[in-house]
C-alpha cells in the first residue's frame, strides 16, 4: 500500500489494483460542524474492464442497515475490481484502506484507518483527532480511531482491502472492533479478503449482521466472459503470482521507475539489480516450463 511500486521483477499485490481519491474539500463552515469531504472520487482508468453487473447489483441489493459486507475469494477473482467499480457510482462517501502486513502493528494499523476515515464527512474536531493519530502514542492510537469513529456522519463506506494480511492479535482485536463499530445508520464496512479464515473475519456475527460473497458470486458469468474476450482487449493480471499460470497466464516482464535521492542506496540497489535481473530471466524461463499449451 504504502511502499513504493515494485522494482522491476519482484511483483506486487493482488491484481495490481488500487484505488486513489480525489477530494473536492468545501471550506469549513461555521466552526465545529464542518462535514469534510463533500464528494470523493475514485480515479478509474482501466480500459477494456469488464463491468460486473450483475455482482455490482448484488451489492446494491445489500440493504445500507448491514453494517459488514465480505468479499472473499481467493487471488484473481476480481474482489478489488468490483469495489472499485461499485464505489464509483458515488451513491456516498468513501474511505478506502488497502492493508498490508506492515499493520501489524496496531498503531501503524490505526494511522492507516485513520487516513481513510478522514475522507469521511465528520465535524471538525474529529477530522482534527484522526489526522494526529499517526503522530500521538502507540499506546493510544487505537483507542482514538475507535472514539472518532463513533462520530463519523453517514451515510458513508469503509472499504478494507487485503484484510488477510493482518495476523498479529492486536492488530486483529482492532479490525475487530471497527466491525462492532459499525452503524446501519451511518458507516457500513467492504472488506475484501482472500480467505473467509483470515482471523478478522473469525469473529464477524451470523446471519444479520454481515452479508457476504463468494467464489460463486464473484466469478464471471457466461456474458460478462463473453464480452471480455470480444472487446480484443488486452488482460492483464496484475504482476506476481505462480497460481496465474494454471489459468494461462504465461511470465511477463513488468518496470517502475523511480529516483533515489541518496547514491548510496542507489549505488546499493543498482547493485542489486544487476544480479536480480538474472535471477528474474531463469525463474522465469522456469515458469514457461509449465504453462498449460501445447508446444508445436
């Protein structure tokens, strides 16, 4: 989430997909009430997706009272996609968190919620508490998020991405409590995971209290693959991944470029590189070895 993109050949997350916000912030009204971001919107630039309509209609049809919605299934069955598509139809507010297994740490885990619910409508005293959480005692980063949270103004949508990388306890109690503290009447939580045994989710109410989807809901439907395959456009799967061979993906060279400002780790990571392009070239001649053609 937070790291830069990957060097060339290490890879990324998931299916490559993240969302960005832009804010369009109003000037603060008329002291302790201003309700923040009056619109946020995230930036989609993916050419040739595929609009899931008929899981985003599930979604819709996930009544605004159930605090938690679950998306879970495993890499490549497009969980990140189809938030991002859904939140873009910009029916409310929207903070998006995309984890990593840096929030292990609850406070690091705290400061990261907290920059997502800052996107949220709430007064300003609260917008106020949340943007010093990242610098305030680790000790007391959590129990901050969780007081601001019970001040947010609906309606609005936190969405939790990747929630399978967070394992420690602490970090999973925390998660936790966000769930119990979600409100019909305000925020509700998406969270997408790649496992329904990631242990955030372990304690999540039955019935009622959360809605959730599978591998049945988020697979492609005959028509949705019928159009993907028609529109002659390139699929790409995100970087990383040996299960993406079993479904006819074959290896790929991917880049990012970046600028290191000291030369000492720049002299260092070249270094590095040099001998990691060779390791790249042979892991993936390697991979080749067992795509699913027929060699003629």
């Amino acid at each position: 989430m937070r790291a830069l993109p990957p060097l060339p050949g290490t890879g990324g997350r998931g299916t490559g997909d993240r969302v960005d916000v832009s804010l369009g912030r109003e000037a603060a009204g008329d002291g302790g009430d201003d309700l923040r971001p009056e619109r946020a919107t995230p930036i989609l630039d993916r050419r040739g997706q595929v609009r899931r309509s008929q899981l985003l209609a599930r979604l819709d049809a996930v009544s605004d009272r159930v605090p938690v919605i679950v998306l879970a299934a495993p890499a490549g069955y497009g969980k990140t996609t189809a938030l991002r598509q859904w939140v873009a139809t910009g029916r409310r507010r929207v903070g998006w968190a995309s984890l990593d297994p840096s929030d292990d740490e609850p406070a690091r885990l705290a400061g990261h919620l907290a920059g997502a619910l800052h996107e949220l409508p709430m007064p300003a005293a609260t917008a106020d508490r949340l943007a010093r959480i990242p610098a305030t005692r680790p000790a007391t980063a959590p129990a901050l998020l969780l007081r601001s949270m019970r001040e947010l103004r609906g309606p609005a949508l936190l969405v939790l991405d990747n929630v399978q990388d967070v394992l420690s306890p602490e970090s999973v109690a925390l998660l936790r409590a966000v769930f119990e503290r979600a409100d019909p009447h305000g925020l509700q939580v998406a969270v997408a995971s790649r496992s329904r045994h990631a242990l955030a989710l372990a304690g999540l109410p039955a019935g009622a209290g959360h809605a959730e989807l599978g591998r049945e809901e988020l697979q492609f439907s005959e028509a949705e693959s019928r159009q993907l395959l028609s529109t002659g456009a390139r699929f790409e799967p995100g970087t990383q991944g040996e299960h993406k061979v079993a479904r006819g993906f074959v290896p790929s060279h991917s880049w990012s470029a970046h600028h290191i400002a000291d030369p000492r780790f720049r002299t260092a990571i070249a270094d590095f590189l040099s001998r990691e392009a060779v390791a790249v070239e042979e892991y993936a001649e390697t991979v080749n070895a067992h795509v699913p053609y027929r060699r003629i």
